[in-house]
C-alpha cells in the first residue's frame, strides 16, 4: 500500500463515513504534511503521509487482525438478514473490511481469526499449506484405540472424501460420553462432526483451540476479542511462509 485517496484513508480509519469524511476534507479539517487539503480525490502516501483531522494525527494501518472467542450461537459470516454474526460482536468503530478467516459452525466455540488481510486468510485456509487446527470436544459413547487410529489413516466422508490423516487424543473416556482433542489440516464443512459420526459416534459439543501458532487466549470470555500480538501475527507469517516452500516441494 503505497498511495491512497485522503477520503478513503479516513473512512477506512472509521474517522466517518464516505461522505462525512468528503465534508471535513471539503471543510478544511484535514491537513496532510502541513498542508491543508480539500479535495476527497486527493492521492496521499498511506505509509509516510502525517494525516489529521482537527488537529488530532490519525494514523493508517493497512490490516488488522484480532483473536476472537466465538461464542456458540453466533453464524460465522460478515452479514445475514436474520442472525447474529460474528462480525456483528466487533464494536461499532471497527473497520467495514474485516472478514471472519474460515468457518465455525454456529453451535461451535472458539478461536476465530477476524482481519481485512485476504491473502494471510487465503494462506491458512489453503489446505496444501498444512496449518494445524485443533478442537477439543466431547462426543457421544466411548472413544477408543479404534479410533485413533482411523482417524490416523483419514475418514471416509460424505460417502467418498478421504479426509487427510487427523490426531485423536483422549482426554477422558468413558461409555457415555468422552472428551477428546482433534487435529486436522483441512477445513471441509462439518468436518469434525462428520468424522465422528462416520466413526459411529457423535459430537456433542466443540471448541476450536488452535489455527497453525495461534492458540485461543483463556482470558478471553466468550464474545470478547483482542488484537493479535506482534509475536502472534509474525509467528502465522512465518508458518504460512514455511508452508509455501511445503507445497512448491510436492
Ligand atoms: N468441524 C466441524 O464439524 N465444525 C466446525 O465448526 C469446525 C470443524
């Protein structure tokens, strides 16, 4: 991102809206490198340019990126009619641009990535890259050796789909209902949910811990978010980096 419209500079900055921020430019309210400029057209450089509206600096981050613990109940998608999304949660001053990085289904919890960086969400999505995603979850009937190791080999899904090879850990067994960690490398729809029903069992409950480095941060109510660290977001850089170098060698 080099050069950017002054309009578009404030609206994505939620410094207002499209045409409320044409108003204080037209006005006379923005100066930029001690200038003041009144045409909304005008092309500054994102990156370098010192920007402010009534005498307060607003600076201009291209991406943003957030950890959120999504509660069950909530769909991930950036708009319906009729539900709750997890976009919905953000507060009102966040960014028009970002977008929920994969899907959980609406009964699912947990880690979800939210950002306006397309090509990162493209690189852990892709399921050449090999990022990890675990879940933990608990699931109906007593989990055993069984199917660990079917889960190991991969599961047959949707009555075709060989799923790629998934870790199964037990965390608590028992004949009514067990408790389980999950990792896997795809993102198919349903996919947990149709591996076990596959496995003739059923899950019950399920929350997402893991995507690649990233780990669900505990303090994090359910609904609440935060911002990525500077150690988190370089650490999911360097594993869908590493990961390009992966898939150019197969
Ligand atoms: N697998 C599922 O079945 N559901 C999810 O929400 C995520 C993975």
């Amino acid at each position: 991102m080099a050069w950017i419209r002054l309009d578009k500079y404030l609206a994505d900055m939620q410094v207002g809206t499209r045409s409320q921020v044409k108003e204080k430019i037209k006005k006379g309210r923005v100066v930029v490198d001690g200038v003041t400029i009144t045409r909304p057209e005008e092309k500054i450089d994102g990156e370098q340019a010192i920007v402010s509206v009534d005498g307060i600096q607003v600076n201009y981050s291209e991406y943003e990126y957030y950890m959120l613990h999504k509660p069950a109940g909530v769909l991930t998608a950036t708009m319906d009619k009729k539900q709750k999304t997890v976009i919905d949660l953000l507060d009102k001053t966040a960014r028009k641009d970002l977008f929920p990085v994969g899907r959980l289904d609406k009964d699912t919890e947990g880690l979800l990535l939210i950002t306006n960086d397309g090509a990162l969400a493209h690189d852990l999505l892709a399921p050449k890259k090999h990022v990890d995603k675990q879940y933990y979850a608990k699931v109906k009937g007593m989990i055993t050796q069984k199917h660990i190791e079917a889960f190991a080999k991969g599961v047959v899904i949707d009555g075709e789909y060989q799923t790629m090879p998934a870790v199964l850990e037990i965390v608590r067994a028992a004949a009514d209902m067990s408790e389980i960690l999950v990792t896997i490398r795809e993102g198919k729809f349903h996919q947990i949910k149709k591996m076990f029903l596959a496995t003739g069992s059923e899950v019950l409950y399920l929350k997402r811990l893991s995507m690649g480095t990233l780990r669900l941060d505990e303090t994090l109510e359910a609904g609440a978010y935060r911002p990525l660290t500077e150690e988190e977001l370089a650490d999911l850089q360097r594993i869908t980096k590493k990961a390009e170098g992966l898939e150019k060698n197969e």
